[in-house]
C-alpha cells in the first residue's frame, strides 16, 4: 500500500483547502422514492410505503411517489374490506379511495407520463383493478384526457347517474336508451322525468316541463379527508340556459361514480 498520496490527490486537497472545503463531497444519497422502489421491488412493501411517505412529504408533487403509493397502500391492505368491522365509508381509512385519491393526484400532475404506467401494473394495483371503483375512476380519467370514444362509451346507451346533495337522499337518475330520463324512487319505482339526446360533448336534457338545457360530460373532483384528497368521478354538469323553477336533479351534476351503494 503507498505511503504518499499521488500528485494529482495532494492537488486536488490542497485546491480543497484553500477553498476551504475540509471534507470531500459525497455522491447525493438516493432519494426517498428511489429508496422506495427499490424496497418495493424486493417485496418490503411496508418498508417501500413508509419511504413514499417521506418522498411525499418532502414533495408532494412528486407524481411517481404518488403511483408508488397507491400500489402499497394496495398491497399493505387489500382484503380489508371483507372484514366485519371495515367502514367502507370512512373514506380517510379505506385504502380502496385513498390509493384512488393518490393516482388522481398524480394523473393530475403528470397524466402523460403517470396514466401509461398506470394502464400497464400487473402487481402493486391488481386488486384495486379488480373492483368497480376503479373502472368508474379509470372511465373518468378517460374523459379527462379525452380519449377517443368515452363519449359514446358512457352515453351510447343506457347510463345510470346519481344526484347527491349534503344532507338529502340521493336520487338515481338513468339516461335510457330510448331516450327517456327515469327517475328510480326510494321503493325502487321508476318515474318518467324528462327526455334526453346527445350532444357535441354531452347530452341535452328536457326535465319534466323545463326549457331543454346541455349537460357537458366531465371529470369532475370529489374531495374527502377535509378536503386533503380528492378522487375523479364522471358527471354530467348542466351548461347554460334558463335556470329550474325547482331545486332538484336537473340542477346537476349528476355522477356516474366511483361512489356506489350505501356511500352515496
């Protein structure tokens, strides 16, 4: 082993003196989310989750973390909701709307990038792909980025829609195929309510003996957890035009999910 440093060493720590840097610089630690991966593809799922968590803190637009996430928050959870004691309502506990408010987040940064990788996971959201929040999340997302066909996909034929206010029942509304709008009452009987056809980006709808106004299809933004998150959901918003005599559905929007059954 050699006694002395080579020249160009004792060089480069005599430049380092005078600049007075006492230390060499170190090579930048990984950060938090590549730590993360890294854990993730090991299998170390919690361990993966707790660095995300430290990625998003430091960056909470860090849309890749934001993926990253959502595919442990998957993996650390799924199952739970066939537990007796799950309240699938708490939407800050339940890990099915908390993995979807992560990939809206990120969608929402990055859509281009973010919705491929998405598209593509086979492992961290295979069970989150599997229910019918995320297809109606996914059908929102594409009318976000408006991919080639969601209109006719959504509206083509029959769709049932919700109205939903604070404090009042919610109302299902179906846009059928023959062109009826039914209303579905509380003792699950159906009611005419209107007529509908479809427009460029939308529907037009006559509710009852109301002026007939356009309803534009878009992704809209439910919030939860006070507002802290949020999760895209499909709605038909009514554009403008006379306003209703009475409050009511045709006041909108309307939502097609992903909120379904005792939630809503």
């Amino acid at each position: 082993m050699p006694s002395s440093l080579p020249k160009t060493t004792r060089g480069s720590l005599l430049l380092m003196l005078c600049l007075g840097i006492s230390q060499p610089v170190l090579a930048k630690a990984p950060e938090a989310n590549a730590q993360g991966f890294a854990a993730y593809g090991k299998g170390d799922y919690k361990k993966a989750h707790a660095l995300f968590e430290k990625a998003l803190k430091q960056d909470p637009s860090n849309a890749y973390a934001r993926l990253n996430r959502a595919r442990t928050t998957t993996l650390l959870n799924q199952g739970q909701e066939d537990a007796d004691d799950f309240d699938s309502c708490a939407y800050e506990r339940n890990w099915i709307y908390l993995a979807l408010g992560d990939l809206s987040k990120a969608v929402e940064l990055d859509a281009k990038a973010i919705l491929p990788k998405i598209d593509e996971d086979t492992q961290g959201l295979k069970a989150l792909k599997a229910r019918d929040e995320y297809k109606k999340w996914r059908q929102a997302i594409s009318v976000l980025v408006e991919e080639k066909g969601i209109r006719e996909k959504i509206l083509g034929t029959t769709s049932d829609w919700w109205f939903l206010r604070p404090g009042q029942l919610p109302k299902s509304i179906t846009l059928a195929a023959d062109k009826r709008v039914v209303e579905t009452l509380q003792d699950m009987t159906e009611q005419p309510a209107g007529r509908w056809r479809p427009l460029s980006g939308g529907v037009e709808i006559t509710a009852g003996k109301e002026p007939a106004r356009p309803w534009k299809l878009q992704a809209g933004k439910y919030p939860f957890d006070q507002g802290k998150s949020f999760f895209f959901e499909v709605q038909l918003v009514p554009g403008e035009g006379p306003q209703p005599a009475e409050y009511g559905w045709s006041t909108g929007p309307l939502s097609l999910g992903p909120l379904s059954g005792d939630c809503l």
